[in-house]
C-alpha cells in the first residue's frame, strides 16, 4: 500500500522569505544555513561584512538560492528600516522574522545607567522596531516569528555581574508572549528559544580572550548535567522546527536548550 506523506506540515521554507539577524555568527549563521538547506530565500543581516559574504556563500552552495545580504548596525534606526525596504525589494514578502542579533552585556548596579541602555538598545530595541517595521508583510503570508532569548531571561546567572543582559532577556520573553496575544487573531506565531551555554563566540563580547574562552567552555561543559554545552547548530535546529508549520500549533512559547543548566 502506498505511504501518504503529509507535505503540508513538513519543515519545507520553498519560496519563504526569512530575515535573520546576527547571522554573520554563531546561532545566527547556523540558522542561516538550516534554513537554506530547507529552500527558503534567506537575508543574512549583521555588521561583519566579511562573514556575512562567506555565510552567505554557504548558504548559497547547498540548494543555488542566493541570499540577501544587509550589512546593518542594529542600533541604528536607520540601518533597521533598510533591512525590511530592501528586503521587500529584492523578495516581496517576509514569511518569518528571527530576531537573534545580540551581546553578553555584563555590568553591576553599582556602574550606573550605561549598561543598561547598551544592553535593551542592543539586545530590545531593534528586536521590537524590526518587528513592528514586519508585521504588516507577516500578517499578509501569515508567518512567524522566533525571538533568540536566554536562559538568562529565567534566573541570574551565577559568578558573573550579568544584570543588564538578564533584564534584557527578561524583557524579550515578554515581548515574546504579548505579541503572540496581540498577532494571534491574525494568524502570525511568535516564540522564543532560550539557549544555556552554546560554544560561540558570544563570550568573547564580555572581554574574555579566545585562549580563556575555551578554558571556560571545558569547565562550565563539566559543571553542566549533561556533560556539555550546545552547539549552535542544535540550537538552529530548534528555531527551524519552531518557525515550520510543523509548529502551526505553538505561540507565545519559550523553549529551552541548556544540557540542563537550568537545574543548577
Ligand atoms: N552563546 C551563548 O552561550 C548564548 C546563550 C544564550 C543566548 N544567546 C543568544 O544567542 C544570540 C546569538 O548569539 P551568539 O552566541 O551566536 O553570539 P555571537 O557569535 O557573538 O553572534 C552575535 C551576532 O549578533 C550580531 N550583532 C550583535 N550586535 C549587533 C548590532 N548592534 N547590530 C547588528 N548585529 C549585531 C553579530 O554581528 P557582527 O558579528 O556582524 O557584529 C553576530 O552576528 C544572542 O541574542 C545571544 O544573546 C547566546
């Protein structure tokens, strides 16, 4: 007897227009790639030309679908606007939005105001106007969006004076949830995945060198329950999964993938 194979629910993006930002690194750049391996027109945006070409050209080399490259500084109002008009431009339709673009923003109370600023100016900001500058084309395909929080967004993290970074998480899941109320009606998902430790190059943003960097890797990936930290790859998996019709029954969620961290 033939197998019926549900295609409508598949992890298929063909012809699907996905803006991610921060992919010229890390999670992002690895989301970047998953989605092209799934077919999706993907707009590498971030301020690292360099890696952004050489993202790109791997995005290309799996299915031959060239990507859109915006190189932007997110802080910038302006540069946030280019990243929808040129996008518009160049695909006429947005389909999913992954607001990943973001720094470990360590300072203590006692440093005043400024870490605060830079953290929701970074981490916040451009989340919610690329977001709002989106949602009429996401409304119109009916698509989603994911949000790349943190564990942080939970619990403080222990040993280190992360205060602005975890207000700022904190202040995304929420983002996460009242959106999903206010865009359910129309049909537009809204997520986060909050990773624990993922082997990047996040740290390195917190004044932590490369050689202490993976010195650190080995000693938190042994205080951690499993043993490990994640790569960016798994953490790209689930954005995938979370941005498919496969998801079409999920909003206003957050979903962790931490090897456990948050245990501790
Ligand atoms: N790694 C972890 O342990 C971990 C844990 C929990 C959550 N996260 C979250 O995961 C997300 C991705 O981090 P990652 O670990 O992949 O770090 P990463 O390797 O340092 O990558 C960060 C990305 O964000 C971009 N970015 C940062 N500030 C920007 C700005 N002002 N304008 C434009 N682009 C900007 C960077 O672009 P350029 O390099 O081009 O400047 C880079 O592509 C972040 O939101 C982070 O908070 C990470």
């Amino acid at each position: 007897m033939p197998v019926h194979i549900e295609t409508s629910r598949a992890m298929d993006f063909d012809n699907k227009v996905v803006i991610i930002t921060g992919a010229s690194a890390g999670i992002g750049a690895e989301t970047a790639i998953a989605f092209a391996k799934h077919s999706a027109k993907v707009v590498l945006v971030g301020r690292n030309e360099e890696a952004l070409n050489t993202n790109a050209s791997k995005c290309e080399e799996v299915k031959g679908i060239q990507p859109l490259i915006v190189k932007a500084e997110l802080t910038n109002d302006e540069d946030v606007k280019r990243v929808i008009s040129t996008t518009i431009e160049k695909f006429g339709r947005i389909d999913v939005l992954v607001n990943n673009a973001g720094v470990g923003i360590c300072g203590s109370i006692r440093e005043g105001i400024e870490p605060f600023d830079r953290a929701i100016n970074t981490n916040v900001r451009p989340a919610y106007l690329l977001t709002s500058l989106a949602t009429p084309y996401l409304v119109q395909s009916k698509g989603n969006i994911v949000n790349v929080s943190s564990i942080a967004a939970f619990k403080p993290i222990k040993d280190v004076d992360f205060l602005p970074y975890c207000m700022s998480k904190a202040a995304l899941d929420q983002f996460t949830r009242c959106l999903a109320l206010e865009l359910g009606k129309d049909g537009v998902r809204v997520n986060s995945v909050n990773p624990g430790g993922t082997k990047t190059n996040f740290v390195e943003a917190c004044g932590i060198s490369k050689d202490e960097k993976e010195e650190l890797f080995k000693v938190r990936e042994q205080s951690f329950p499993l043993r490990k930290m994640a790569k960016s790859e798994e953490v790209a998996d689930l954005i995938l999964y979370l941005a498919s019709d496969r998801a079409s029954s999920i909003t206003g969620s957050t979903f962790v993938i931490d090897n456990g961290e948050m245990l501790l």
